[in-house]
C-alpha cells in the first residue's frame, strides 16, 4: 500500500511562521492583562488557559502551568492537582458555552510526540461536536471553522468571569 500525504494548511501560519525566541507561555505569563490579543482567557495561582492559536477546532483550548517545565513527572503534586483543577474548569466553562458534545484532551510530551513547546508543558482541550469530523477534512483536505476567533474568545471569556 503506498504512503498517502495527509495535508493540515491551516497549520502553516504556526510552521511557517517566524519563531520567537525564549518560551511563549512564560512570555504571555508575564502579561498581566487577558486579552483576546493574548489569546489568554483565565488565569489562577498555579497556571492559566489560553485559545490556541493554530486549533484544530473552534475552542481548542490550552492549560498551561506557570512554572516551566517540559516532564510531567516533574510538576509538584500540588502543580499536577492544580493542572488537572484548572483542565476541569476549563472544560465546565466550555460546556457552559460552547456546548460541545464531547472533549479530546491530550499532551504532548517532547518534540517527536508533536509538542510544539516541549520545554513548557500544557494539556490541549479540543472541543467536538456530532459530525465535526465530516467529509470536509476527510476528502476535501479542508476544516471548517464555524465561528471566528474573536467571538470564541468573547464567549470563553464571559464564561470565565462567572466563575
């Protein structure tokens, strides 16, 4: 059976795009300020959540902790319980919001397992709905995002405040 090339454009803004040195998540952690240039939504005293940049949905999520660290096995076990703490919000204030139908969650650890920040830790929420996964991506080498960044980040950040 031969290889088939399986194509992801909307990916080439991060892949293409120039890199900027140093982390970007302590970067965004150092501002003070949410703000949908940010792309952060939430934060609390052990990590925040931020809107990915280059999702593979509309409302792809990242938890992120505030210190750097590149291993799971190294997060303290308040920094894990506080990780997983802030997943769980993450993921009630998405159902509050954008009512998804189901969830993927997931890290990437090192660079060969996809991270695209392997020295900073962070788990992804990708948000799913019935028939997200249709003929467009499948056959049209194509995603579909319904809703524009902007308005995701205004509905996700409303959210939050409630909390």
């Amino acid at each position: 059976m031969a290889d088939k090339t399986i194509w992801a454009p909307w990916r080439s803004g991060f892949i293409l795009g120039e890199k900027e040195k140093g982390c970007i998540f302590c970067r965004l952690l150092r501002q003070k300020k949410n703000t949908p240039a940010n792309l952060v939504l939430h934060r609390d005293d052990h990590g925040f959540v931020l809107l990915n940049k280059y999702p593979y949905n509309c409302g792809h999520l990242l938890v992120v902790p505030n210190r750097h660290v590149g291993a799971l096995e190294r997060l303290t076990e308040e920094e894990a319980t506080a990780l997983m703490t802030l997943t769980q919000t993450a993921v009630r204030v998405m159902k509050q919001t954008l009512k998804p139908s189901a969830f993927n969650l997931g890290m990437n650890l090192g660079r060969p397992a996809g991270a695209g920040v392997p020295g900073h830790l962070h788990m992804h929420i990708v948000p799913r709905w019935v028939g997200d996964s249709n003929f467009m991506p499948i056959i049209g080498r194509t995603r579909v995002h319904s809703i524009p960044m902007e308005k995701i980040y205004q509905t996700l950040a409303e959210g939050f405040a409630r909390l």
